[in-house]
C-alpha cells in the first residue's frame, strides 16, 4: 500500500495473497469492511495501469509487455472475487462488478499498445497479414466488451447496488469504445448480443444503458449507410 502505483509484481503478490485467503476461507478485501477497503480501491485503481500504458517516454514494447502481464493478473482478480455462495448469489456483488469494471478500462490499453507492438515491428504495417491480425485483436476487444454483458444472464447473483454500478459501467464504456476508441469497428454481434440481452433484464437502469448503446450502435450503422 505504501507505493503510489502497483506493478504487475504487486498483483501477482495479492493474487498469491488472495488465493491464500480463499483457502483458508476468510474474508477478502472488500468497501465493507472498513481496514481492507483501501486495499480494495488500490487493486481497482485504473492509474496503477494507466500511467505506464499511457508514458510516451517509455518504449512500446514495455509498455506493451507490462499491459500483457496486467491483463493476466486481472483476469486472476476475476476469479477470486467471483465466489458464489450457497444461495448462488456473489459473495462480493460490488466488489466483483468493480473488478470488471477495471478490466474494461484495462483492455483498451492490453489491445492498444499491443497493436502498436505489432505496427512498429512489422516491415510494412500496411501489409494484409499485418491489418488482419490488428483487426482481429481489435474484435477481441469488442468481444471482451460482449463478456461483460453476459453478466446480466446473472442479474440475480447482483444486489440492487451493484447492478447500478454495473449500469454505469455500460454508460461510462461502452459508447467511447463506439465513438471514439473502435469507431469504424463493425458492432453487429454487440447489436444482437444487445437485442437479446434487453429481452432478459429485470433491471430499469440496465435496461436504459442497453437501449442507449443500441441507438448508438443504429445510428452509427445509419450513418455509414448514408
């Protein structure tokens, strides 16, 4: 806690930590519980990521390598936290849908300078095979986008309070992804997961995020129609 930002190494050692506790079947750290909580807001801070990702000084390759070795540590942030009880509801409903939240921020980095990786390496970066593999991570980023949708297949493993902040995450991603970070990305398999995912909310706010992103989505396939 004392360093101003985590290193991949500082995840790893509270994934190891994490894993421990789980075992052991004590308490993680969560917002509930007043002398974990900022622990809890430490491995959600999106500037332990950021402010490497995002240092031009630094060479792509590092920057790329420390995102890759993020995201792996992330996705072990997912499964610690994404414990069950017996009544199948999650154990950490915010802490959880914080955690994915995170993960959503962290991956247009992982994709980004991943991709930048590849440009500067490649003899011609304009060369087919170059431009089908930039393209194919950039789907994956759509797709990781589409993973965190799945989440409402669960609405009832939430409590009220985290399905608002999962709301907001909807809000708070999905439309810069759209508008600003992928704009000339093809969003159809998002439409219908949309589509789908509208007719199985019991959720008013999720409900208001999903039809958002859906007329974003259509007017921006109006748009290239025009």
């Amino acid at each position: 806690m004392g360093k101003k930002y985590w290193t991949p190494e500082d995840y790893h050692d509270v994934n190891s930590e994490l894993t421990n506790l789980k075992y052991n079947e004590k308490e993680l750290p969560n917002l509930d519980n007043p002398k974990t909580a900022p622990v809890f807001r430490k491995i959600v801070d999106t500037t332990n990521f950021s402010v490497v990702a995002t240092d031009e000084q630094l060479g792509i390759k590092h920057r790329s390598d420390f995102m890759n070795k993020m995201f792996n540590e992330y996705r072990d942030l997912v499964s610690a936290y994404s414990i069950i009880d017996r009544k199948d509801k999650y154990q950490y409903p915010v802490e959880f849908v914080q955690i994915l939240k995170y993960g959503l921020a962290l991956q247009v980095y992982y994709i980004k300078t991943g991709n930048a990786d590849i440009i500067k390496d490649a003899d011609d970066p304009h060369a087919a095979n170059v431009v089908n593999v930039l393209r194919t991570n950039q789907e994956v980023l759509i797709k990781n986008y589409d993973l965190y949708l799945d989440y409402i297949n669960y609405e009832d493993r939430f409590t009220e309070s985290a399905l608002t902040s999962y709301s907001d995450g909807i809000s708070n991603f999905f439309p810069r992804l759209i508008n600003d970070i992928l704009p000339d990305a093809d969003y159809s398999e998002m439409q219908n997961k949309i589509n789908n995912m509208l007719k199985k909310s019991k959720n008013q706010f999720i409900s208001s995020q999903l039809q958002n992103i859906q007329n974003i989505i259509k007017n921006k396939t109006q748009s290239k129609a025009g």
